[in-house]
C-alpha cells in the first residue's frame, strides 16, 4: 500500500487544505479546503496535486483585468467580496468611465445595460424614467409634439400670450427649461407666425432627432 502524504495546511492554487474528508468508495483520498474567496470544497487528492483544481471553482470564471464593459474598465480583481446565495463571489475593481471606482461580481459587470457606477445607474434610471415620461433634455416631447393649446392659454394657440398692459400679442416659446420670447405684435396673427417659426427652428430639428414630427396646431 502506497502511503499518501498528510496534506493538512497545504496550499494549491488558492486553496488551503484543512482537513482530511471522507474517502471515495474506491478509496481515493479526499481534502476539505478552503479557497482564498471564502468558499470550502472537498476536493480529490490527485486533483490538487495535479494541479486540476485550483480553486472552489470561482478561478473559473474569465479573467476580465483591463476589459472595457459597459461604463466600466475592469482594473483587476478586488480582496472584496459579494454573495450569491450561499456562495460567495470575488468583486472586480473597475473604473467607471465618470471616475469613480466601483466593484462588481462577475454577473453585472458583465451585463452592459448595468455596468456602471452606482451614481452612473442612478443617473440612468432617472433619465430612463423621464424618457418613459416623454422627457428628452429637459423638454416634454408629448407635450411639444401635441400643439393643443393648454387650458391656462387664451388666445387659442399656445406660447402666443395677449399683454393687456402694452396692449400687444407676444410670442414665447419654451424649450429645453428655457422661456424665450419671440417679440411683441400688435396683429395676433403676426404673434402666430413668429411662434410657429420658432417652432420649425427650435422644436424641429429636435424632434426629427428623436424621430418625432411636429403636429401643427390650426387655429382656422
Ligand atoms: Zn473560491
Ligand atoms: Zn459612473
């Protein structure tokens, strides 16, 4: 019988043998180790001293050290560490394109659409959230691309106001959080059309750069 040495205390890889298991039927030696991520696995004799395994299986996963995913550069791997469910995963270290420094197990960095910073995927919610509400750069497109005038609007044509004090029509035009004022007319028509031009400038490139056309208001 061929003796086996005592691998207690060992290490192989990123495992660190701790105890002797319980044999395999055929009588083949088994050892409890412990992986430097935290995990513990039995793993064969012959494995370890072959070198077949090296870990409890985290080392596994693809190195991702200096790839670009998303927002994120991977710097490395991290001494941090996240769980799933009973298991315990090792966290990259990555550099998000704003700067920051962010870790991540290896299942959301790899998932574009979530590889970035905390602050980043806030930053991404929130403009999610306004694009669903029909915000794009600070301005509504449902309510840009839908010229009906508002209920607070009394000349029948939005963004053309009747000023009693210089007893004159003005055109405004609101656009990207911003009031700007298109002039003061004594025709309301004159009013009208400046507000439509601005309109076409303003709102037209814009909206054909989300894809969107302008549905003119008819006052007639
Ligand atoms: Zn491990
Ligand atoms: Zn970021």
């Amino acid at each position: 019988m061929r003796q086996w040495p005592d691998l207690t205390g060992q290490r192989f890889g990123m495992l660190v043998v701790t105890a002797q298991a319980e044999s395999t039927a055929t009588g083949q030696r088994r050892w409890v180790c412990r992986c430097d991520c935290g995990n513990e696995r039995i793993v064969m004799g012959s494995n370890l001293k072959r070198g077949t395994t090296v870990s409890c299986g985290c080392k596994r996963y693809k190195n991702l050290e200096g790839q670009k995913i998303g927002k994120l550069t991977v710097i490395g791997r991290s001494d941090k560490y996240g769980s799933r469910g009973k298991r315990k995963t090792q966290l990259w270290e990555c550099k998000c394109e704003c700067g920051a420094i962010t870790y991540k197990a290896t299942d959301t960095l790899t998932n574009p659409d979530i590889s970035m910073c905390q602050d980043c995927a806030n930053k991404y919610a929130a403009s999610k959230a306004r694009a669903n509400a029909g915000f794009k750069d600070g301005t509504q497109l449902t309510k840009i691309v839908d010229m009906t005038p508002t209920a607070a609007n009394t000349s029948g044509v939005r963004g053309v106001y009747y000023e009693k004090k210089i007893n004159k029509w003005r055109a405004r035009l609101r656009f990207k959080g911003k009031t700007m004022s298109f002039g003061t007319f004594t025709r309301f028509e004159d009013a009208v059309f400046a507000r439509k031009e601005a309109e076409k400038i303003y709102f037209g490139e814009f909206l054909e750069a989300n894809g969107l056309e302008l549905k003119e208001y008819n006052e007639e």
